[in-house]
C-alpha cells in the first residue's frame, strides 16, 4: 500500500513538472504574437472621469500546496484567493474602482487535475459557458480591467461568454492575467479582436509563484499607465 503511494506521488511529481515545463516553453508567446501584429497600442490611458471597472475570472485550487509554490491560491488577511483573484483586489484597492467577479452557472472543481480535465474538455468544444454574474450600467465605466488566468495557452472559455455578452466599443480594456509560464498567450490578441471598437493595452502578466509577492510591480505598472489614484 505504502509503495503504490510513492509510485503516486512521484507519478503526480512527474506530470506537475511536464505541465509546467509545457507552459515555460510558450512563456513568450504573447510577445512573439505582438511583434508580428505590430500593432501600435496606447502605454497609457487617457480617461476622461468615468468609472473604473475591475473585472476577474478565478479558481482557487483547494489541493495542493500554497501560491508560493506554484498553486492556484493565495492566502491574504485570512482569505483564501484564487491568484487573479488577489491580484484584481490590489488593482481595485489602487485604483479605487468597483470589482466584478465573473462567475459561471456551473461550478468548477477545486482539485488540480479535475479542473485541468475540465477546462480541456470545454476549449475542444469551443464552449460558451454561462455567466451567473452580468454587469450593471456599463455604460458608466470608460476603463475596464479584465483578470484570467492562463488556462490551455488561452483566456478560460467563460471569458469569451464574457466579451460575446458586452461591446466595450469606446472603452479602454486593460487586461491582466496569471499563469504558470505562458503569460497572456495570444489572449491580448484575442481580445483585440472580439472587441474591435475597443482601446485594448498590452496589459499585465504575474507568473502564479509571484503573485503573493506581486504588490510592488502592480502597483509600478499602474502608475506607469496613469491609473493609480
Ligand atoms: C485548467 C488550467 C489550465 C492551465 N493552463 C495553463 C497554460 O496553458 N499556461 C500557463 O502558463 N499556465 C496554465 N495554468 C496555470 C494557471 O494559469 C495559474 O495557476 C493561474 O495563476 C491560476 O489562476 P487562478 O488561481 O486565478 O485561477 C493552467 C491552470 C489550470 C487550472
């Protein structure tokens, strides 16, 4: 029994780490997608007194061991987070603007590999899942930031319910995401083109063992866009 428990363990051991080296190998991916757009994109935002909006998709993993080391939760003041999660309420905080939290009718599991097996069967489909939480008065904010974490080199599919539900057309969307080596991906691009009215920034990325440490560099970008309060 002990020794089918080992094999587990390092089994498991063995999987995490081609996980993970699969998502460093694509770390640069999102860069590599704006060098070929060459789009050019404002490096600040220009608000004019509207609103800010600070909305987040999140999945705090229930197993596992803590963010430090790689999993998908933060402990803060008491309070389990996810990682985007955490890293949405510092930008709130900072820039004194309302938080939304995208939910899902459905629940996502909590473990690790069920969660991975998931959102893999929902990016084949190409599914649409749906929102529990919608937006009230839109129209008041001009500035909308938008947190997911990486999942399949990819925003999470109720993402794309997201933006298929709202037009930002006119607004600034400034992305944010958390991931294990990947950073936005192609997100950035994505975005840019299911909201094509829209100002999209080149946004903010925090690798998942950073983020209980990520305050500070938060805190410079948001200054270095004209957005902390
Ligand atoms: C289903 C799933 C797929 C993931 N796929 C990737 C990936 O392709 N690239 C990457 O860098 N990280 C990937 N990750 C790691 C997450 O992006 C990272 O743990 C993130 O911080 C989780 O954020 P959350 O706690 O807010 O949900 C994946 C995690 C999950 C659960």
């Amino acid at each position: 029994m002990k020794k089918r428990n080992i094999i587990g363990g390092m089994l498991a051991a063995a999987c995490c780490a081609v996980v993970l080296c699969a998502f460093a190998a694509h770390e640069n991916a999102d860069a590599r997608a704006m060098a070929v757009s060459g789009q050019q994109t404002p490096t600040a935002v220009s608000h004019a007194g509207g609103k800010v909006l600070v909305v987040y998709f999140s999945v705090p993993e229930t197993d596992g061991v803590d963010a430090s080391s790689g999993a998908s939760r933060v402990l803060s003041g008491g309070k389990v987070m996810g990682n985007t999660q955490y890293v949405a309420t510092i930008i709130s905080e900072a820039t004194g603007s309302d938080l939304f939290e995208i939910k899902t009718v459905h629940t996502y599991p909590g473990s690790h590999k069920a969660l991975i097996d998931a959102a893999k069967v929902e990016i084949d489909n190409n599914a649409r899942p749906k929102l529990a939480t919608h937006i009230k008065n839109l129209k008041d904010y001009d500035v909308v930031f938008v947190g997911f974490p990486n999942w399949w080199y990819d925003m999470p599919m109720p993402l794309y319910s997201f933006f298929d539900e709202y037009d930002f057309g006119g607004k600034t969307v400034i992305p944010f995401c958390t991931h294990g080596g990947s950073r936005f991906s192609g997100a950035i691009k994505t975005i840019r083109e299911l909201e094509p009215q829209a100002t999209v920034l080149d946004g903010y990325s925090v690798a998942r063992e950073r983020v209980a440490n990520s305050e500070e560099g938060i805190l410079k970008w948001l200054e270095k866009i004209g957005m902390k309060k």
